[in-house]
C-alpha cells in the first residue's frame, strides 16, 4: 500500500511496529468493546462475536481475521512491497515509542516534541492473554512480523 502512494518520489518512510502479540490483544479488544465505526462493527459480527472470549478467537478464529479483516493484517502487509522488499527506511518500535521518536527527529533534523499518549487501554499485560498454544498460533500466522520487526517469540 504504502509503495503505490510513495511511487518515485523522494521521502524518508518510517513506520511504528508494535509487538505482534500485544497488538493482537489490542485489536481484538479494540473491536469487541471500543469501536463505534460503522465497518468495525460489522467486522465485529463477522470476525469477533461467534468466540466465546480472545483465546477461543485465537484458536478459531484467527486465520481467517489475518488474512480478510484490516486490523488483524500482518503489519508487513502495509511496509513491504510485492516484491517482498521494504518500503521504509525507518522503524519506529510502540513499545519504546518516544525514544525511537527522539533519535528519528535528530536524525532527520526535525523538530522534537513530546508524544502525547491517547486512546490507551486500560488491560493486563498481554503475556497473561496467552498460553503455550496460542502463542505458537500467533507465531505461526504473524511469522513475518516476528522475523521483520525482530521481535523475539
């Protein structure tokens, strides 16, 4: 996606990772209670309301969300072109958000500020959302993700 708006042109594209199995969380969650947009509620009937809670999703109802519903996409799918390359320079990691901002600005000259947190959870950790099984099915379908940003599984 990002290569066909960047085209030939001459930017710097950076992106923000976010650990896989966090953001896994995040979005089911974010889908199951917080959405009000008029598409994410009908992906909530389609992809979230048959499961009885997040690990009978994980279980059944993951593969199919990964591959058709927009916040559940590997996040390769929006930084690597068809050619399996990467179409940004810079990656910024979530979990340490600020401070990849900071380098990010001095390195490319800009002004800094302080990131203002919004639209933040209010959830347990996302290790405690997991099991041994669940977590070799995330590693599974967010492989690329795993291997691309570094994250360890």
């Amino acid at each position: 996606m990002l290569a066909a708006h960047r085209g030939k042109q001459k930017i710097h594209a950076f992106c923000i990772s976010r650990n896989p199995y966090d953001r896994l969380v995040s979005a089911y969650y974010y889908l199951k209670e917080k959405t009000t947009h008029k598409h994410d509620l009908l992906d909530r009937e389609k992809f979230i309301s048959k499961y009885n809670d997040f690990d009978d999703f994980v279980r059944n109802g993951l593969e199919k969300a990964s591959k058709e519903q927009l916040h559940f996409l590997p996040q390769v799918f929006w930084v690597l072109n068809s050619a399996g390359k990467p179409e940004i320079e810079t990656v910024l990691r979530m979990e340490n958000l600020q401070k990849d901002f900071d380098e990010f600005c001095k390195i490319m000259n800009l002004r800094n500020y302080k990131l203002e947190v919004t639209n933040a959870s209010k959830r347990r950790s996302w290790e405690e959302y997991y099991n041994e099984e669940t977590k070799k099915i995330v590693q599974d379908i967010y492989h690329d993700d795993f291997d691309f940003f570094d994250y360890p599984k």
